[in-house]
C-alpha cells in the first residue's frame, strides 16, 4: 500500500567542475545570514549601531563551528577512533555532526572576546541574537535532511521520511522525519522569545535564557524518537540528560537575573566605544567649535553696542556743556593742554577766548620781522 512520505535527496552535493556544492554547508551558511541579519536589526532596536553584530559574529561564528565538532567528536568518539574507523573524517564537518550545546558554548566565547573589544555588554548582544540563532538552528536542520541523517522511529504517518540510503548501517524506509519537527520547533520558540521579549521587556541576557530553555524542552522529546547511535545513561540518551541540565541552567538564570537585575540595559553601546567613535567625536567637536564661534562673535558684537552706547553718552555730555572733572580730561587730552588754575568767581571759558588772540597777535610779529629782514 502506498503512502504519502517526504522524498529524500537522491544525493546531498552537487559538483560544480571542481568545486563541490554541499546542501549541508549552504543551510549552515543561509541560518547564519539570517541570524546575522535579523540581529542586527534587534541590535540596532535597541540602540545599538549598525554593523556591531556582523563584527561579533566574526569572532562567535568560528568558536561556534568549532565548538560544535568538538561536542559532536567527544561524544561519538568511536565514529573517528575506533578500529576500522579513519581519525582524520573528524574534520570533514560537511558530511554533518555538529552539536549544538557545543556551539552555543564555545560561540559564547568568542562572542565574549568580540563585545569585550568593543566595550559592550555581552547578556545585550544575547538578547539580540537569540531569535536569529534559533532560526538559523531551524534552517540548519534540513542539512540533515540532505544527508538522510537524524531521523526517528519507523512510521506510517502521512509525512513520514523515506530513507532511500544504505550507507553508515541505514536502512532504507519510512521514519520519523524528526529534523523536521526540531526545525519546526525552533520556527516557534524565535516567535516566542521575539513576542516575549515586546511584552516583558527582557534584557541582561534574560531573552537569550528563554530560547536556550524552550528549545531544550523541545529537543527532549525529539531526541528521544530518534534511533541513531548514541550513549545512553540510566536509560536516557545523553542530548537528553545534556538537555535536562542546560534547562535548568537556563531557568535558574532568568529568576536570578530578573531579582538582581530587572529591566532592560538603558545604553548597550557607547558611541566612544565603536569604530564609528571617532567620526562621532569629530562631529561634536566641529559642533563645538561652531558654538564657540558663535558666541564669540556675540559677544563681540555685544561689545561694540555696549561701545557704540557709551560714545553716545559722552557726546551728549559735551554738547550739554557739562564740563567733564579734571581726571577725564587728562585721561582723554594727555600733557599737551594747559592746566592752569582759574580764579575763584572767573569764567572757565574766559581762558579758552584769550589764547586764540595771543597766538594771532605772535603770528603776525614773526610775519612783519620776516618782512624787514
């Protein structure tokens, strides 16, 4: 009886010349775009500048790929070092495993690395990225999907993955296609964080805390219908057990954080701690120095009023005919007048009228001895 079923890929690569084209690698590639992308969008939502995410997500993205293998290699250990097995397909991450608790570890690294150098809170950036990261997660997801890897229980349902490969111990049929219910899930905890972080306002990393514990609930039950190989512990797969404890981490820390430090960060990046910094102090100093011009220029033409004002006042004493006091007039005239007394009850302009006479009846002596001569 045939039933309806998802299609596997009949291979996950494809060649272009020389240059293999891997589906596995471009989910991997498109999740942190989209990642990458949308926080920068939150980031700069929250005050911060455009471009900082992309420039974190150099240093966290490298960690994350890294830590991510070495999650998957320590924990399937026998896959790469086990007799009849070839240490070096370790480094092949393009035919898939990478761990995603060992990602987000070791990506917090290097995302602490870039915000310390930056100079910005690294629980904010967390906050920012935490919806991008889960989609990314999603997208990743169908990597598996071309690989025909990380599938569940046999089933009959309607959307059951056909396995078509019988490569590693597969056998081919109809399963659980549990990477598609894990991409889902993801789908639906970056709507949750993104709804819950509007609502309540989150931040110092509280955001972040919530998509890490709403996709552990859901991985829990996604890991246990899964039948690939793996260590179990008291009966448990060990992504199980790993699950249990980061969710718990993940909880306690939202409660913790949200008495010690509630509300949301004020400033998640100063300007002087940016690139950008520079640009920014040149512009508030060319700012200031055109205020200082300014009131510069105020108050010099505040000045030559207050000038213009006090000649105004000084003419109108003279043609008043007040007689300034004895000290302005030898401030302003200097040695060159004469400051002979005047007698008690004389007219003081009665000196002023004899001097010009004096000098007319000289000037004509001098004339008529020349003449003579």
């Amino acid at each position: 009886m045939d039933i309806a079923y998802i299609p596997s890929p009949s291979h996950g690569v494809v060649h272009l010349g020389p240059i293999p084209l891997r589906g596995y690698a471009f989910c991997i590639i498109i999740g942190v775009f989209v990642a990458v992308w949308l926080g920068n969008k939150r980031w700069i939502a929250r005050g911060g500048r455009p471009g900082t995410v992309a420039d974190i997500a150099v240093w966290a993205v490298p960690f994350g790929l890294v830590g991510g293998r070495l999650y998957h290699v320590i924990t399937d250990y026998e896959l790469y070092f086990s007799d009849g097995r070839n240490w070096v397909d370790a480094f092949k991450v393009w035919q898939g495993g990478l761990g995603i608790w060992g990602a987000i570890a070791l990506g917090a690294v290097g995302a602490w690395i870039g915000c310390r150098r930056r100079g910005i809170p690294l629980p904010a950036w967390a906050d920012a990225l935490a919806p991008g990261i889960v989609f990314a997660q999603a997208i990743g997801r169908w990597g598996n999907w071309f690989n025909q890897e990380l599938y569940g229980k046999a089933t009959d349902v309607p959307w059951a993955l056909h396995i078509t490969s019988s490569t590693d111990g597969r056998v081919p049929g109809y399963y659980h296609p549990t990477f598609l219910y894990e991409s889902l899930w993801c789908v639906g905890v970056g709507f949750l964080v993104i709804w819950a972080d509007r609502r309540f306002t989150l931040g110092h990393g509280r955001a972040f805390a919530l998509y890490v514990a709403a996709y552990c609930v859901g991985r829990g039950w996604i890991e246990y219908m899964r039948v690939d190989d793996a260590h179990h512990i008291l009966g448990l797969r060990l992504n199980d057990w790993t699950a249990m404890v980061v969710f718990l981490l993940a909880v306690t820390y939202i409660v913790v954080s949200a008495r010690l430090r509630p509300g949301r960060e004020e400033v998640v990046e100063p300007d002087g701690d940016t690139p950008d910094g520079d640009a920014v102090d040149l512009d508030k100093k060319a700012d200031s120095e055109a205020d200082s011009k300014a009131d510069s220029k105020a108050d010099s033409k505040a000045d030559d009023e207050a000038d213009e004002t006090t000649g105004k006042k000084s003419d109108g004493k003279k043609l008043d005919g007040k007689k300034p006091d004895a000290k302005t007039d030898t401030e302003s005239d200097g040695p060159a007048q004469s400051k002979e007394s005047v007698e008690p009850g004389e007219p003081a302009d009665s000196e002023e009228l004899v001097e010009p006479e004096e000098s007319v009846e000289a000037a004509r002596g001098e004339a008529e001895s020349a003449k003579k001569v």
